[in-house]
C-alpha cells in the first residue's frame, strides 16, 4: 500500500500532488514514486533545469532526495476528489484540507509546489483558509489561469512572502494538448514550460535559501 507521505516535512520545500493513481496504489511505494512516469513527465524535467541553473550560479545543488524533499498527495484516493465544478467540497475533504493546513502552520515551508488544477486549488483552502469568499472549483485553473498565477507568485516582489504556494501542470503538460500548455502557460508562443518553470524556480530559490543551509547537498 502506497505510504501518505514521503521525506520529511522539516525540510522547507514541499510537493502536493494530486491523488494516488487509482491502478497502482497497490503498486506503488509513494506519492510521486520515481518508478512512475507520471513524475518524471510533470517533475524531473523541471528539477534538472533547476538544478543546472543554481549549480551554475552557485556551485550547490538543492537535497532533492526522497529522505528529504517532503511529498504528499491533495486526497489519498482520486475516488474521494470533488466535482471539478463543484465550489462546495464535502466534509472528508475539507477534513483533509484542514490536516494539510494544520502541517502547514506546523512546520512552516518557505515553498510550495503544487501539480494540477486540484492540488493548487486545495492549497490554496488551506492556506488561506480564512479567505473563502475566494475559493473557486478547480476546473477554474486551467493552463492559462495556472501560469498566470506562476508568473505572478515568481515576481521578484512577490518571492519573499512569508510562504510561497507556486502551481505547476500535471497530466495536461503530457496529454494530446501539451503545446498549448506550453505556451498558455508560459503566455507567450513556442515557449518551453519546463525550461520557462525551471529558470523562475531556480531564481525564487536561490532567493529564499541561499543564505541558509536548509536545502543544499552538504
């Protein structure tokens, strides 16, 4: 049975993915399981355009490794996710979204990275959980409106909030309409997502850690 959770919610940088896939959950050791494509189509990309950026920089590489990059799926199980249209969700899954946000406040990450349309939207519940009036049904979160929160979120006047909750693309990047997500996401024509995601995460981090001795390889 696939574990809840996966390194260690000290460190300061967190993934949230969406659910665990519905065929594999048996399979499976962990949300984001290396051995599943799906991570390498929605994560590592992204990660090693990261990665080469800092090293070239800064001569460090981030401690992404599974004992320390702290992962954890929105639900357990994709049967118990909402209605895509559905603003109201039911009270297991506010129960959920109210665990995440207990963590949250709990252990404090400095970043966030969410996968998907439902991942962001439950984060966003959790973390601004005295904000209702602004919570929307995921279906809202489309490419376009996704990297429209991207791009706003990695402005440089935006990078040193408190916490940083940044969406990325899950499946839609690797689907039959992966150049559209590129360049809606990305808004502007023949754009690279991963290499466009990669540079600005790379930037945002350095500006958060490189200070600190939280998340490098020691």
């Amino acid at each position: 049975m696939m574990k809840r959770t996966v390194g260690t919610p000290e460190f300061p940088i967190w993934l949230l993915g969406d659910s665990a896939p519905s065929n594999w959950i048996d399979k499976l050791e962990s949300p984001l399981d290396p051995r599943h494509p799906i991570r390498h189509n929605i994560w590592t990309s992204i990660e090693n355009e990261i990665q080469e950026k800092i090293f070239r920089e800064l001569c460090k590489r981030i401690d992404f490794s599974s004992q320390r990059l702290y992962i954890r799926n929105a639900v357990e199980h994709a049967e118990n996710k909402p209605s895509a249209s559905a603003r109201e969700w039911a009270e297991s899954v506010k129960q959920e979204v109210e665990g995440f946000s207990c963590l949250v406040e709990q252990y404090r990450p400095r970043l966030i990275l969410t996968f998907g349309a439902f991942a962001f939207e439950f984060g966003r519940r959790a973390i601004y959980k005295n904000d209702s009036h602004n919570y929307r049904h995921y279906r809202y979160w489309n490419s376009k409106s996704l990297g429209d929160e991207f791009r706003s979120r990695t402005e440089p006047s935006n990078i040193l909030r408190q916490r940083n909750m940044i969406p990325l693309l899950h499946r839609s990047i690797a689907g039959g309409y992966f150049i559209q997500g590129h360049e809606q996401f990305c808004g502007q024509p023949n754009a690279n997502y991963f290499e466009f995601t990669g540079l600005h995460l790379a930037e945002l981090i350095m500006q958060l850690f490189v200070e600190t001795d939280d998340v490098w390889i020691t």
